[in-house]
C-alpha cells in the first residue's frame, strides 16, 4: 500500500514537471534531454503504475475511446510529417517533429491514461503537488525578479519568465480559483484564497500579460457560470473578492520596478492600435501574423511545409528569427495549408466536445489552453489546449 501511494505521488509530480517544461521551445540540445529524459520517466511510470495496479492495458488501450484518440495524435503527427517531404525550411521542420514526438505526445498518452483510471486519491495528491508546485516556482520568481524578457530562445531560467513560469503559474492560479469557487468548506476556501494572493502577484512580476488578462477574464468568466448554476456559497465570492482585492493591494505597495516590466504592464490597458508600433513584442506579434498571412497568400492550398514559416520573406527577418508565428491557427495554416486549416478546427471541435462532456471546469481549462495558443509559442509546446482530446476528465473535488 504504501508502495502504491509513493508510487502515485512520483507518477503525478513527475507528470506536472512534464507539464511545466512543455513550454520550453527554445529547440537547443540541452531542451531536448530535458524533454525527452523526462518523457521517458513519465512512460515508465505509468506502465509500471499498470502493473502495479494490475491495470489491464489491452482493455483500455483496446476501446474506442482510445483508439479515436490516437488516430487523432497520428494526424497531430502524419499531416506534419508529410509536409517535410516539400519543406522550405526540412531542417528545421524535423526539429519541430521530434519535439512533439519526444514531449507532447508522451504527455497527451499519460494524461489519458491518468483520467481515464484516476482514483480519488490520485486527484487529491494532483491538486495538493499543483498547489505546492506553484507556490514554490511562485517564491523563485518573485526572489528572481526581475526577469529578462527582451532575448529570445535562450535556455535560461532567467527567460522562463512568461514562457514556463508563467504559463505555469497562470495555470495552477486558474485551477485554485475553481477550487476556490467550488469548495464546501470554509478552511480549504479561506487557504484557496490565500494561495491565489501569491499565484496573482507572481503572475504580475513575471509580465506575462497574456497571463494577466486570460486569468482575469476567466475568473469572471466562471464566477457568472458559478452564479447561474448556483454552485457557489456567499462566502466564496467574499474570499474571491478579497483575494483579489489583496493581490491588486500588494502590486500597488509592490510594484515591479524594473522599467521593462513597467512598461509592460502599463501596456495592457495603453495599447490599442496607436501604442501597438512602441512596443516591441506587440509589434513583433503583429508583424510575424503579417507575414504569415503574406505565405499563406503564396501557398495557400500545401502551405510552406513543417518548419517553412522558419524563413526570410524577402528581405524581412522577423520570421526568421521568432521561427514560428505565435499563434496556433496561422502556424497550421502557413504549414499545413488547407488540410492543416481544416485538421486545426476539427481538433478545436473534438477538444471542445469532449470539454463539454467533461463539465464547465474542463471547457474554461482548454479555453485558457487556447487563449494562451493564439499568442505565442508552437504546436508541440501548447500542451494544455490538445489535452483536450484525451477526452472525458470530469473535475472532482473536496
């Protein structure tokens, strides 16, 4: 038994550590161990929690269910692969293969079998590491501040910034204001809430705006679902409130002072079209879906093939040097051309159903997933939107 509980907190924590290094597509060596090491200790676990458990592979492996969803990760990988054979850029386009074989892949394959065999005890051990997880890259970040965000592609843990830490942390806050919504007891809410002070001013520090605004509109997003359903108490919404009164408090008293991360989050509420051409990563976003519309224009039926948006468009480098377009939906389109189009919506139309099967909770999760997809980093590294194909993963708490 107690070989059993040690084994589930091993086989979740080193899940979530896969989960936080999926951001990381900076393409080096050094990323590529990492990844792949971790993969590999993650798959092993998880036949051996199958044999441990007496699991019967065969049978879930053998249903329906799973064989859809490999059929779905097959075309995540095929239509991709084939595009290589016309590839502007093969070299790079290989390079973008492996890593979603090496990382997304085991990733989505875990997460399935995690759902489809969970137990109340591993759900309870995934919430207490997520929590624990967040809390301590929360410190780091806040200690690091502040962070680099003007070098690009570096492996560094200084430019994990928005990149890891940021999308991580963004995430477990998102888990914790759920939790937080739907709690029953005042104990676990009142802690919920404090967590969610922590979570909120290291998402702050870290200037991930993406972050900041996804996370702002979601959670007013699932207080008016919560509303509706009637599923909260008052004193939720009390604890909500003033977490984030707390959390808005503390930036205040505390703000960043470095004057790019300044800069940054005075930008979130600056920029529309006239502040767009004084900021750098704004008006790199914005230049980077220009040329990719400028491709597709040229070859809008094949696309430029796996890794081809990796290029220079005449004598414009910005395509060279961010390598991928920064967002999900132009990058399938670029690539892939048409088929690419239309496999992105009949993902986004599978992960959204299965979402919806699964609750509320699931559907808002793989919306921050494409939140997050449609303004920065690559197919392989937008792990948390194609978890959703792994279908049912009903939310279970306290």
């Amino acid at each position: 038994m107690k070989n059993t509980f040690a084994h589930e907190i091993l086989l979740v924590n080193t899940f979530v550590v896969a989960l936080i290094i999926s951001a990381i597509s900076n393409y080096s060596i050094s990323s590529y161990v990492i990844k792949g090491g971790v993969s590999l200790t993650l798959l092993t676990l998880v036949f051996y929690d199958a044999k441990l458990k007496n699991i019967a592979l065969k049978g879930l492996t053998g249903s329906r269910n799973f064989t859809f969803f490999v059929s779905l990760l097959a075309c995540l990988v095929i239509l991709p692969a084939i595009t290589l054979v016309y590839s502007v850029n093969p070299a790079f386009g290989l390079q973008k293969l492996l890593y979603l074989i090496i990382s997304t892949l085991p990733i989505l394959i875990s997460f399935y079998y995690l759902v489809h065999t969970r137990t109340e005890q591993r759900i309870k051990i995934f919430f207490i590491s997520i929590l624990i997880s967040g809390l301590i890259s929360s410190v780091y970040v806040i200690i690091n501040n502040p962070f680099q965000h003007l070098s690009f592609y570096k492996f560094s843990t200084n430019n994990w910034s928005h990149v890891v830490f940021g999308r991580f942390i963004g995430t477990v806050y998102f888990i914790t204001m759920l939790l937080l919504l739907t709690s029953k007891f005042k104990t676990r809410t009142i802690l919920f809430g404090l967590c969610l002070i922590i979570f909120g001013y290291a998402i702050y520090i870290t200037g991930s705006r993406t972050i900041i605004i996804a996370s702002l509109f979601l959670t007013m997003t699932a207080c008016a679902i919560t509303l509706a359903k009637k599923i909260s108490l008052p004193f939720n919404y009390i604890i909500l409130l003033c977490g984030l009164s707390f959390t808005f408090s503390l930036i205040h008293i505390l703000p960043v002072t470095d004057k790019n991360q300044v800069e940054r989050i005075d930008k979130i509420v600056k920029t529309p079209n006239d502040q767009i051409q004084k900021d750098g990563s704004l008006q790199a976003r914005w230049h980077a879906w220009e040329i990719a519309l400028e491709m597709i224009k040229a070859k809008p039926i094949t696309g430029m093939g796996l890794g081809g948006y990796n290029q220079f468009w005449g004598q414009d480098d910005i395509a060279k040097i961010l390598k991928y377009p920064h967002n999900v939906l132009l990058e399938f389109w670029v690539e892939f051309g048409i088929p690419g189009l239309l496999l992105f919506f009949y993902l986004l139309f599978v992960i959204y159903k299965n979402a919806y099967k699964a609750g509320w909770q699931f559907v808002l999760f793989v919306s921050f997933g494409l939140i997050l997809a449609v303004v920065s980093k690559d197919i392989g590294c937008n792990v948390m939107l194609w978890m959703g194909l792994a279908g049912e993963a009903k939310v279970t708490h306290d």
